[in-house]
C-alpha cells in the first residue's frame, strides 16, 4: 500500500460562507495529494508512451479506452483512501464501469471519495501530454474538496468547500487562483466536447460558436477545469455528468469565483445524472451563454 507524505505547502485556510465548512482535516487533505502524487510517479508515469495493445482496453465505445495504469492507479488510491478517510464510500470510475461500486451509493453516502484515477485515457493511451488525476470527497451529496492533479507537470488545483481555488506546487507557495473577468459574448473562448453530443446538436452548437471567439475540446475536463479556474477560459459546458469528472472541477469553479449551473438553470450537485453543466465567470455572463446553448443543446 502506497504511504500517503505530507507535500511541501500549506493548503490555503477557510473563511466563513454560508455554505456548510469542509470537514477534512488539513492532515487529510495534505494526504490526499500525497497519495495521489505517489500514485501518479509509481502507477502512471511509468507507463506513460510504454504500454502495448494489450494493455488498453475500450469500454462503452472504441474511444472509451481504459488501460492498465488506470486500473492500477484506482486500486492504489482505494486502497490508501481506508487509511485517510476511514469509513468513506470509495466510487472510482473503473468500478462504476465494471459494476462492482453504484453511483447510487454517492445519494446516501455520509462520506465519499470520488477518484478519477487517469482523466483523459484517451490522450494518456495515445501519448498525448494531457491527462490528470481527479479527486472529490462528498459529504451528504455536496462536494466539500476537489483535486485536479497534473502528474506530468507535479502541480494541482484545489478547492475546500468556503476556501477559495488553490494552485499548489512542491516546489512553491501556494496561491489563490480566479476565474477570468466577465467580457463580451463575441470574445469568450470556451469547452465542450463535441462527439459527446448528438449530430443534430453538434450542427446547432457550430452555430452558436460563429458567435464566439471560439471554442474546443481538450478530450480532458481535469484540464478544462483547471483551465477556467486560473482564468484561461470562459465556459465550459459538458454533455454528461459523471462526477469524477465534474464534481471536483465544479467546486472550484465555484470557490475560483465562477457560476455553476446546470444548463436548465437548477442548482448542480454530484449526485446528479444527467443533464448539462454549464460554467461562467459570473451569472450574466452565464445568462448571456445559457440561452442560445440551450437552444443548441435542446432545439428549443
């Protein structure tokens, strides 16, 4: 079992919302990326650009790919999680895929970790640098920490529920990050990911983007969150909502200054299964995208 290591920072402290304050320790959260920094050197790294075809496997489609460092890296920070957060629910996406966790569980759960343990396989199996590890405890079905972590790079994202998004480093201090200052609709940049979407949607979404700066897809959301929380971009919408890609990313948004809202306007929550996320740097400006994108999204 991987043995969790303080990194060298702080994590950046509370302050008082009026939202419910997160019930981590700075010891556990300190764990948690350790765990996940020993994850990525001992599991994914290693067989970064060195595995063969027959250790990558597709799931729900030929471009659904899981692979054997993703296997390995869920089954080292399950294992580590007992430890750090003892009595947690441990939902990790290759478990939900091959049926042995539910997300249901996620509903009832006093505590959960969600782990994405290699976000962006499909960059990851291809050799592509764009890849990260997600984390998110839930506690009552709200996010309380988020974790987006680059191994490639040593670096993260973070947010504690109340506590503003967090960039930290071992090898600096950490500092607060925001999202972008608003702008004007015809100079957002923003992400969704096409092949997500139906035909039909696509060719309404290709209109919507003639009146925006422009728009992509990163085939990644660890990197698109972290993109918008330090203010690389202006919106990200996706067409699922699984929340070990989402749960993390969206409490950051938030805690980065950012309007989290699922496109029909309800209140997003990781426990939720469908429907469309829609993130912005404020509520006009999410106004402004929330209308012709339900249009494109919905047909209506």
């Amino acid at each position: 079992m991987l043995m969790a290591r303080a990194p060298e920072f702080a994590p950046h402290s509370n302050f008082k919302t009026g939202r419910p304050q997160v019930t981590l320790t700075t010891t556990q959260i300190e764990q948690l990326i350790a765990a996940t920094r020993d994850t990525a050197k001992t599991e994914i790294l290693p067989w970064y650009r060195r595995l063969d075809d027959s250790e990558i496997d597709t799931k729900a489609h030929a471009q659904d790919l899981v692979t054997k460092a993703d296997r390995a890296s869920e089954r080292a920070l399950t294992a580590v999680a007992a430890d750090i957060l003892p009595g947690a629910v441990v939902v990790g996406e290759e478990a939900v895929s091959d049926g042995s966790v539910s997300l249901d569980v996620l509903k009832g759960a006093e505590q959960a970790l969600i782990i994405d343990p290699i976000d962006g396989t499909w960059n990851y199996a291809n050799g592509i640098n764009t890849f990260g590890v997600i984390l998110a405890v839930v506690e009552k079905g709200e996010t309380v920490f988020g974790l987006l972590y680059d191994p490639l790079g040593d670096d993260w994202v973070m947010a504690e529920s109340g506590g503003g998004a967090v960039f930290g480093s071992p090898t600096e201090p950490a500092r607060t990050i925001k999202a972008r200052e608003a702008r004007q609709i015809n100079e957002m940049t923003g992400y969704w990911p096409p092949a997500i979407f139906t035909a039909e949607q696509r060719s309404r979404m290709y209109d919507f983007a003639k009146v925006i700066d422009r728009h992509s897809s990163l085939r990644c959301a660890c990197h698109e969150h972290r993109l918008f929380a330090q203010g690389g971009a202006d919106f990200l919408l996706t067409a699922n909502l699984n929340p070990w890609d989402h749960a993390a990313g969206a409490l950051i948004a938030r805690e980065a200054g950012g309007y989290v809202r699922m496109l029909d306007g309800e209140a997003y929550a990781p426990t939720l299964t469908d429907g469309n996320l829609l993130i912005a740097p404020d509520a006009d400006s999410w106004r402004a995208l929330a209308d012709p994108l339900r249009m494109a999204v919905f047909g209506e």
